[in-house]
C-alpha cells in the first residue's frame, strides 16, 4: 500500500475581483503524511482549500511550491497511468452516454483485463449488500443520486487504486442515505484497504469513515489527529468549536493572581506566567455541564429545550447575563423557557485559550 507525503505544499490562484487580478492562496504551506491504508478526513469551513489540496494529490493541479510523493516519489516523476488514483466527486462524474457497466470497466478494458469486472462488481455487491449488477445496463440518467454515486465508488474499486480520494461524495444525498452509504463505504474500505483521503464538512461521516481528522483553515492544516484527541486536546479555539456538535460553550473571563474570574464562575488555576488582566475564554462542552440543585452552582434562564429522543437528553439553551450556553438534562426532566435552573461542571473538562490569538493555554 502508498503512504502519501505532501511537503510544504502551496498552490495560489488568480482571481479576478472587479478587473483586476487577485493571488488567492487556496494551499498555504501545507506538510502532512497518511500512513499506508490509513483514511485521512479533511474537514473546514467552505473555501479553505480542501478540494484544491485533494486536486493537488491527485495531479490533477501543480504545485507552485513544495512536493506529492507517493512512496517517497515525485508525483511528477510517475506517468499518468501508474498513479493508480480512485477519485470519486460530490457529483459522480459517470460518463453521461455510456451505461454503467461501461463506467465501471472501462479502465479495466483498456488494460485488456475487462473479464475480471464482474467478480469485482460482484464482490462490492456482496460487501455492500447493494444489487450493483441491476444498475450495470443503465445509463447514469436513470440512476439515483444514491446509485450513481455507489457506481462511482464501483468505478473507482474496479481499478485497483494505490490511492483513493473521495471529494463530499455524498454531500447531495438525503441525511438518511447518507448514512448508509457511509456504512457501505467502510465495509468496502476494510475490505479493501487503501490509503485514503475523504474531504468533507460532515462531521459523523469524518468519524465514521476517517482513522484521523484533519482541520483545515484558510488553506493550511491546523491540526490532525483522532476525532477524540482532537475534540480532548485541541490546539486552538477553531479546532474546539470546530468539533463536537453542538458546539462547546465559551465563557470570557479575566486573569488575576493566577487565577481565572469569569462572570458566572470562577476561582480556576491557571498558567503562572499569565499577567493579571490577560484576557482568557473558557469552553466547556454541553455534555460537561449538568443540572445542579446546590445554590453554590451558577444559575441561568432556560431560553429553549429541544429533546433528543435517540440520545435520551434535552438540550437546553441559556441565558445569564452576556453568557449564553447549552447544556444537557434528562429527557424527564419538566422543563420550559423561563425557568430558572443551576448548572455544574467538573474542573477538568475546562479548556482554557488565549482570547487574543485563540491558542489553547490550558
Ligand atoms: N481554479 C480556480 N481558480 C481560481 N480560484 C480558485 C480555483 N479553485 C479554487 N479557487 C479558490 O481557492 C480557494 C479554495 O477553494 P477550494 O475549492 O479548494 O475550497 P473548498 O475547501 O473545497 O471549499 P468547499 O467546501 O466550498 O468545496 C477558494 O477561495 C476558491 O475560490
Ligand atoms: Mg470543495
């Protein structure tokens, strides 16, 4: 199997903002290595790079600076033809007067090997538990948003890729769909392992799929690791409020004698080198707060409560003050707007970042 290596990546492009020409730097610098049959997510915001980074492992565009290497060699240093690249889109991209089956072997066909296709589809079918072979005749106009793109994947499969790259192949599909197709696709990825990157901005198909998590930001990687490591130790306040859904919870406060003062709570240690007054957001995850009957904990009004039957909690959303927060409580629990409620928290689960530059401290 490929390991994959990007160092110093950097690709800028030129846009035209009311006549006149504008660098935009879509990759910003980006080093990163994914291990041999390791799947690799790449989430961020809209615009921040993602699909350009994947164009750039597939050679599908140059580098202004920096290197691909698959197996320590240069991407451009390999034909075309030997990359062995799997590229499935948001869009399937089935060639629109062909029929399936056609899609699905053509590489095979041109390496003369078309008789291995259909034990090939035959086995996706079986890993996936999708009748592939039914949609085989069809042409991708009468094919489902769901089906075109498990054709794609088939498609992709049938060549054996050293690398394969999956650009939010399911981002058109319903909510429902997609979570089946994301479940085939890992059946198919233990199956078949190759090493693999899949851009997304879904969190749970991040999760499910992925070994690690990359999040990206105006063009450049800032950090990687595993969903729980990355949503346990994240670097910056990005990358908190980044992961986890719904969002962690952030509390502004003040450094004095090394120790953090907000408005509602306080009294928590902090770094010895802070100066007093140094200005210090604390974020703390809904599923951290609980509901307290001490008066000593800190209270809020209840603005909204939504219940999350699968889950078995209600969120809440409240208010103190500037602060507004979301919590968890028991889905028994009788409560509605207005209501006043106390809320508690183990010292452990606080985050501490700098309100400046963002950088976690703690
Ligand atoms: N061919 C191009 N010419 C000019 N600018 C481009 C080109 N491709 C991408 N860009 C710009 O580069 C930046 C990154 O684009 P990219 O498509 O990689 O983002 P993305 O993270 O995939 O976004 P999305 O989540 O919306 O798909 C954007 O500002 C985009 O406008
Ligand atoms: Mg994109």
């Amino acid at each position: 199997m490929t390991v994959i290596t990007l160092q110093h990546v950097s690709k800028t492009f030129t846009q035209d903002v009311e006549g006149a020409a504008r660098p935009v730097v879509a990759v910003d610098d980006v080093s990163l290595k994914i291990a041999s049959g390791d799947v690799l997510a790449i989430l961020g915001p809209s615009g921040c790079g993602k699909s350009t980074l994947l164009r750039l492992v597939a050679g599908l565009e140059k580098p202004d600076h920096g290197a691909v290497l698959y197996d320590n060699v240069d991407l451009r240093e390999i034909e075309p033809f030997q990359r062995g690249i799997g590229m499935v889109f948001q869009e399937g991209a089935l060639m629109p007067h062909w029929e399936a089956e056609k899609s699905v072997g053509f590489f095979m066909w041109l390496r003369k090997r078309e008789h291995e296709v259909p034990a090939r589809v035959q086995r996706i079918s079986q890993i996936t538990g999708v009748g592939l072979e039914k949609l085989m005749e069809r042409m991708p106009r009468q094919l489902s948003g769901g089906e075109r793109q498990r054709v794609a994947i088939a498609r992709a499969l049938t060549r054996d890729p050293r690398v394969f790259l999956f650009d939010e192949p399911f981002s058109s599909l319903d909510a429902k769909l997609r979570a089946q197709a994301r479940v085939e696709l890992k059946r198919l990825l233990q199956e078949f392992p190759v090493t693999s990157i899949y851009v997304t901005h879904d969190q749970q198909e991040a999760i499910t799929l992925s070994t690690k998590i990359a999040i990206m930001r105006a063009g450049q990687i800032e950090q990687v690791g595993t969903y729980h490591y990355l949503y346990d130790n994240p670097i910056n306040l990005f990358v908190a409020t980044f992961m986890g859904v719904p969002t962690i919870n952030l509390f502004e406060g003040v450094v004095h004698g090394h120790v953090w003062q907000g408005e509602l709570f306080g009294g928590y240690p902090v770094r010895g080198d802070l100066a007093d007054g140094t200005r210090v957001i604390v974020g703390l995850r809904p599923e951290a707060l609980q509901l307290s009957t001490d008066d000593a904990d800190f209270p809020g009004r209840v603005e909204s409560v939504t219940p999350y039957f699968a889950e078995k909690h209600l969120l809440l959303e409240v208010r103190n003050g500037g602060d507004v927060w979301r919590m968890h409580a028991p889905l028994t629990a009788t409560l509605k707007p207005g209501d006043v409620i106390r809320a508690r928290f183990e010292a452990d689960a606080l985050h501490f970042f700098d309100a400046e530059t963002g950088v976690r401290i703690g």
